[in-house]
C-alpha cells in the first residue's frame, strides 16, 4: 500500500502530538454513538496503571540456550532493569509459577503458584531481591497461574495487563490456559495477556499465541535478554501510557450512511483482516479535522501490510489519506490524517440550489457534504499466518478532534504579485544603466574625435 496524499500531506508525527496535547481537553465530551471514555475523570479518582508480571520458575528454566545463559539468569537480569525504570505512577506485582514445590506428586507440583511481591507501589530494592533469590524448582501451572494474576490486579475500569514470561507449555491442565484467557476476556474486565516465549518450539508458540489473542494481548518469541529486556519496558510503558484514558467503545460500519457519529475522543473497536470500518465526523466550515488510528496486530501476521486512514465526503470523494505499510513482525501500525474545511460554501452549495448538485459542488470543492460530515474510513492488509485464528478482529485505537482551522500562508497571488514587481523593477534598473552607459561611450568618442 502506497501514500499518496490529496488537498493536504499526512503528517502523522506532528499530528499525534497535537492530539496529545489537546486528549485531556477534549475527552469530556459525550459520544453520540459510544460508550462515555471514563478518561474524563479527574486525575485523583483515576486508576494507576497496573500491571502483573507472571514468571515461569519451573525446572527447564535451568537451560542455558539464551547467549550462553540460563534462562532464569536472562529473565532475573532482565527484570532488575525492568524493576529500576519502572514509571514511579504504576501499580506492580510479580507472581511465580512453579518455584516453590520440588518434589515428584504432579497435583501438589500443579498447584505452585504464588505472589512472589503484590500488585502496588513497588519498592525497588525489595522487589529485586525477591526476583534474585528464585531458582528453578517445579512444574508449570500456567492455567491456574493466571487465575491468580487476574485476582491480583482485581476489578476496575481500566486495562489491567499481565505479562507472562514462560520457556514452555502448560504441564498441569486442567485448566488449560487457552480457556482460562478465554474465560477471564469474558467476564469483561479489561485484562490484556501479553506472552513472551523464552523456547521456541510449536506448542509453546501456539499455546502462548492463543492466550494473547484470546485477551487482545502479543505474543513475542525471545531470542536475547535485550529484547526481553526491552519487550518488557515497552509494555509496561503502554500500561502507564495508556491509563488515564480509557478509549469509548465504537462499532464501526460498511457505509457512511449508517456510521456512528463521532464527536472528538479516543475511541477502541476490532477490525477484521482486510476489513473497511467507517465512522462519521461532524466538521464545520472553518473547522479541521484531525485523526489517527493505530492497529495492533496482536497476533502472527503475513509480512508486507499497510493499515489506511481516508476522509471523504458522504459522496465518496477522497479529501485526504494518510497509510503506514511494512513488512515483517510490528507491535501498531499507525497513521493520521488533517483537513481543513473551507471557510464558507459556495454559493452553488447553498440550500438554494438544485436538488442532487450540493454533494457533486461540495466534492469538487474538496469540502464535506452540506451537512458538514466527514467520513472516516479505517482499512488494513493484514492477513493471519497459516494457523492463526482470524476471530476476534484486531484491535484498532482511532484518535479525533476538530479545532479551528490552521490559519493558511499567502495565497499565490500574492506572492506571484511580489515576483512581478521585483521583475519590473530590475528592468527599469538595466534600461537606465544601458542609456547611461551608452551616453558615456558616445561622449568619450566625440572626444577622441576632436583631439
């Protein structure tokens, strides 16, 4: 998918900090067709953002295959740096599985999981020193270890995540953790699972890809405590990112015409892959539009993608596009589009005129329809790998707001005016200078003449 732009550029970088800035001003206002965000909420009854970190302690994490390490060596290190950045506004907590039991009956050894440290505001040095002191033990009640997880972030509006570090597939279901995820996304608290695989062999894969899709989590195969390390940052970071504003719920449309009515907001939906999902903006003459989406492709993907953010006008003509397109693993795909709405219509698009011409005059102007709506439409080129499960949709996050219009440059006029001043002036300067020097030239052969 390639970007082209039509009327105004894309500019997705300084379009996402103008709607950083102005989230907290426009997240008060009301949805027609959503879900109120609770984002609007003063910032002393907010939630802090908080996150789980389920470790897997069982025997194989005694393997040295990760550059030449155990793989509880790499995730202990990876953790204390994990600790140490950690934002000081999170709520953070680790629980373990299989640490603690170290003998042979399997129903003990299945039920090995605890709260290594609870969910809340963390001392680093205690935090740390717990994680230090874990050494390969046990089985792997992954099941039932995020059971447990789910109990120590508890109930709340706002996503709690749990991140799952593992080296391999659950060895006790029941419960089998697929229908635990299934179960805990049903209850309808928000709670994303993301998966981390220290092995890399195909159940372990498939196991930890369906607990993530089942929560709208991701999945990452870990190849080095860098990336671990890293990966770990990051979501943690999104956690704290992401909790002041709990995104409205909205259920895009094939069409316009049937689209729910967006006022400026943060919005959440799932989009199938391929999909077109459509979204209507009021815009006023004098107004400009201002959107992104970003789509997690929390599941595998097939390489070369390209997620497309387009507004038109209610007949289908395209006023600006913006696109993101790669190839390969990505954590979001995300782009944005500006547009301004002309000052005032013209007088072919006042009520006056036929009936069937306002939205041919308006499309040709590059402005929205006469009712001032602007159509948002969200598609993607994401395809599942072979395996992956296509239901539910991918999780897409679109941002609006509308302000006042940017004030314009210099219209052409006025600098093609400019031009043809300094063009005449410089013609005037060479005419003289050629009479005074041709003056001097006559004069100085009369001279030569007489003498």
């Amino acid at each position: 998918m390639t970007t082209t732009s039509s009327r105004r550029p894309a500019r997705p970088a300084g379009l996402l900090a103008a709607l950083a800035i102005t989230a907290g001003a426009v997240l008060s206002g009301l949805p027609a067709h959503a879900d109120e965000p609770s984002g609007g909420a003063p910032a002393a009854t907010r939630e802090a953002p908080k996150v789980d970190l389920v470790l897997d302690v069982s025997g194989s994490m005694r393997a040295e295959d990760i550059q030449g390490k155990s793989r509880i060596s790499v995730a202990q290190k990876s953790l204390s740096d994990v600790i140490d950045a950690l934002p000081p506004e999170a709520d953070f907590g680790i629980r373990t599985l299989g640490a603690t039991y170290p003998g042979n009956d399997k129903t003990e050894g299945c039920k090995d999981t605890k709260q290594l440290f609870p969910v809340g505001k963390t001392d680093k040095v205690e935090a740390k020193t717990a994680v230090a002191t874990l050494r390969p033990t046990g089985w792997t009640p992954i099941g039932l270890a995020l059971r447990g997880a789910a109990q120590d972030l508890g109930d709340g509006p706002t996503t709690r995540r749990v991140v799952l570090i593992t080296d391999g597939e659950d060895s006790c279901a029941p419960p089998d953790p697929c229908d635990v995820a299934r179960e805990l996304a049903a209850r309808g608290i928000p709670l994303v699972v993301d998966t981390l695989g220290l092995a890399h062999d195909d159940k372990t894969r498939q196991q930890l890809l369906c607990i993530a899709n089942a929560t709208g989590g991701t999945y990452t195969d870990v190849r080095t405590q860098e990336q671990l390390t890293q990966k770990v940052k990051q979501l943690v970071g999104r956690a704290a990112d992401t909790h002041n504003v709990t995104p409205a719920k909205a259920s895009g449309t094939d069409k316009c015409e049937t689209a729910p009515v967006l006022t400026p907001g943060v919005y959440t939906d799932r989009e199938k892959f391929s999909e077109h999902r459509v979204y209507r903006v009021p815009v006023k003459a004098g107004q400009e539009l201002r959107a992104s989406v970003s789509v997690t492709p929390d599941r595998a993907v097939a390489r070369d993608y390209g997620v497309l953010l387009q507004a038109t006008d209610t007949a289908g003509q395209e006023l600006v596009r913006g696109s993101d397109a790669g190839s390969g693993r990505t954590d979001v795909a995300s782009t944005g589009v500006r547009w301004s709405a002309p000052d005032a219509p013209d007088a072919s698009d006042s009520p006056s005129a036929p009936s069937g011409k306002s939205s041919a005059a308006a499309s040709a102007a590059g402005r929205p329809s006469a009712d001032g709506t602007v159509c948002l439409i969200v598609s993607n080129s994401f395809a599942a790998q072979p395996g992956v499960q296509a239901d539910p949709g991918l999780p897409l996050e679109l941002t609006v707001d509308v302000a006042a219009a940017s004030p314009a440059p210099d219209g052409p006029a006025m600098g093609l005016g400019r031009g043809w001043i300094l063009l005449l002036t410089l013609t005037l300067a060479g005419l003289l200078t050629g009479l005074v020097f041709g003056w001097v030239a006559r004069w100085r052969i009369a001279v030569w003449r007489e003498n």
